[in-house]
C-alpha cells in the first residue's frame, strides 16, 4: 500500500509538516545571525558570507537528492532519513568554536534538510500533475511557516539564552518529525523509474542547455539572489538601523513571511490558470516598488508595510518558478527540483554576500541591491515563453 496514491490528503498535510520540521533550524539562523555577529565580532559582509556558505553548502545536496528520489525505490526512508541529519548537524554547530567551524557545520547541517525538498515535492508533483503550482505552493507553506515561527520563537528565546542555546533548541521539531516518518515512511510511494539510463542524462542536458533552459536559469537565480539580499540583512537592518530588539525583529520578521506562505497556493493556483509568466512579471515587479522604498521610510508604519509587501510577494511567487521549471523539463520531477533548489540556495545564495558587502557601508544599501536583482529577473522573464514541454499539459504558460 503507498500513502500517496491511498490518500493524496495525507500526503498533503505530511508532507508540508515534514517540510516545517526540517526547515525550523536552518530558519532559525537568519534571526540568530545578529547575535552571531555579536558574540564573534563579525561584520555584516561576514555575516552575509556565514549565510551564503550557509546555504551554499546545503545546496550541494540538492541534485543528489533529486536523484535518490527519481531511482531509489524506498523513499520514505530517505525522507526519514533528513530529520536525523538535521537534528545532529545543527545540534553539533552550536557547538562550533568560530566563524570558520560554525560556517561549515551550519552547511553540513543544511545538506540534511536540503535533500529532503527535491525528494519530498517529487513525490508530490507526481501524485497530483495537474495541480503543480498548487502543491508545491502547499508543500512550500510549511517551509514559510517554519521560517515565519523559527525566528519568531528565536527572537523571545534570544532574551533567555545564548545563541548556541537557542540553535540546539531548534532541532526539537525535526527530532519529532523524525520519530513520526519512522512509522509512516513505509507508506509513502516508491519511485515510478528504475535506472539512469544515457537517454535520461542527453535528456536532461538537453533541456538546461539549451537557451531556453539556460534563460530560465539565469531568472531562478537572479531572482532568489534578490530573495536571500532581504532575507539576511533585514534583521541587521531593523536592528542596527531602527534599534529594534530582538523580539521585536523576531515580530516583524515573522509577518514578513505570514504572508507570503499563504500566497503560495493562492499565485500558484492562479498561474495554473491564467499562465506562469504574468503571475511572475506582475508579482516581482511590485517587489521591485517595495524593496527600493525600504531605504527612504523611517516611520515603522511605513518601513513594516514595506517589508511585509516585498517579503510576501517574492515568497508568493515561488512556487509558481518552481512549477515552471518542471513544465520545462517535462520528466525526472525530483532531479528536476533537486536542479531548481541547487541553483536557488546555491547560486543564489551569491545574494547574501552582496547585500552584505553593500551593508557594509550602509545597511539600507541591502535593499537596493535586492531590487536591482529582481529588476533584472522581471526583464529575463518578460523574454521567456514559459511554454511546458510536457505532453498533455495544457500550454497556458506563454503570452
């Protein structure tokens, strides 16, 4: 008996709680960061560097995991599995000695909870083709609420403990997790292929080299290079800046993402009717309004509004990028994401270090850079056909 193909509800609230467990230690960080810095004595270029080796080095677990998940029959195992590489890799980083230490365990910690995404949504995507966007959109909710409720809880917790107190406290969600998919992993379905074969990789290469594979590339990462600029200056920026406590950080950080995390489903069903390309353009175009805004606000109202705006949309929209990238290749769902996750928390992840470098100089500059970057995304996008190469899916993804 498979779990998906038994009960596709079950999958769904799983799946996305899965998806919260893993991600709550690696989205406590971005609010931990501060206290890091303060306890090192690291700048905010090092800081934005931690958070780029971060989840760079997390990254390199992507297409593995992509590849386990399309040819390795138990995979309700191999999610199991992530829960414990989780809770042990982050629990050990609390104890690292210094930046250097820290940086690589942190990666080494994010590797565990990296490989679950591509194995996890392939399993989803496959379950319910024609409803991409949508699921994704849902199994990416648990994501945004892990990171909406991590640094929520971090930033209370901040007025009690240490930094490494707190980070070993933030692997209690992947720990329980971990127990509950040692029962249910056996449920969950087994792979439909068996095998690389030649034909799969000229097929694979095929699709991202070719230009319109290459041009949606350069969109996923322009535009998470623009997502991570925000996401790791933010808490320095309301605090440096603003004077903001921690709490209050942890506050305003959280309602950042609230949002967000509910557009999901919601921009990703839309653009699986009316087409990928218009949801996109239109939704970074107003986070482009948003993000150049921040530098000039100073009352709270106004700077709040401006965040929440800008956090919501580009959280909205990603589901709605990671569907587009599926239609594209049109098979190998898990290497597929595992592909898309690479180059978002890889490549992109080259948008933390910028935004460091220019707060560095002066932390407003961060939001600058993230709107140059998705300016750039919405040009490239405006360019691309988003046209699926999927058989049988309905061609509503170009103008």
């Amino acid at each position: 008996m498979e779990l998906a193909s038994l009960n596709p509800k079950i999958t769904l609230f799983a799946f996305p709680l899965g998806h919260l467990a893993n991600d709550w230690a690696p989205s406590a960080i971005w609010l931990l960061a501060p206290a890091i810095a303060f306890s090192m004595g690291l700048s905010p270029g090092e800081v934005g560097l931690l958070i780029a080796i971060h989840s760079i080095g997390a990254s390199l677990a992507y297409i593995p995991a992509g590849l386990l998940g399309d040819h390795f029959r138990n995979r309700g195992l191999l999610l199991a599995a992530t829960f414990w590489w989780v809770a042990i890799g982050y629990f050990v980083a609390a104890s690292a000695p210094g930046f250097w230490t820290l940086a690589v365990l942190l990666a080494v910690g994010g590797m565990g909870d990296a490989a679950w995404h591509p194995i996890a949504t392939g399993v989803m995507v496959q379950q319910m083709p024609n409803r991409r966007a949508q699921v994704l959109g849902i199994h990416a909710m648990g994501g945004t609420l892990a990171e909406v409720g991590a640094p929520l809880c971090v930033g209370f917790l901040l007025a009690s403990f240490d930094w490494r107190t707190v980070l070993e406290l933030s692997v209690i969600p992947a720990v329980l997790m971990g127990l509950v998919f040692l029962r249910i992993a056996r449920y969950v379905s087994p792979s439909r292929q068996h095998g690389l074969s030649m034909g799969d990789i000229h097929h694979f290469l095929h699709v991202w080299l070719r230009p319109a594979g290459l041009w949606i590339i350069a969109i996923v990462t322009t535009y998470n290079m623009s997502w991570m600029a925000i996401m790791s200056m933010t808490p320095l920026f309301l605090q440096g800046a603003h004077g903001y406590s921690p709490a209050q950080t942890g506050i305003v950080f959280a309602a950042m993402l609230l949002i967000g995390s509910f557009a999901q489903p919601l921009l990703g069903r839309l653009s699986d009717v009316v087409g990928r390309k218009r949801v996109i353009v239109g939704t970074i175009a107003g986070a482009i309004v948003c993000s150049a805004s921040i530098p000039f606000l100073d009352q709270p109202v106004g700077l709040i509004s401006a965040l929440i705006a800008v956090a919501g949309l580009l959280v909205g929209v990603r589901a709605v990028i990671l569907a587009a990238m599926v239609e594209m290749a049109g098979r190998r769902e898990s290497t597929t994401l595992g592909l898309a996750f690479t180059i978002m928390d890889g490549i992109g992840a080259l948008g933390a270090v910028f935004a460091g470098l220019a707060s560095s100089m002066d932390l407003r500059y961060a939001f600058l850079v993230a709107a140059a970057l998705a300016a750039a995304t919405v040009i490239m996008a405006t360019r691309h056909a988003f046209t699926p190469t999927i058989v049988g899916v309905q061609a509503v993804n170009s103008d």
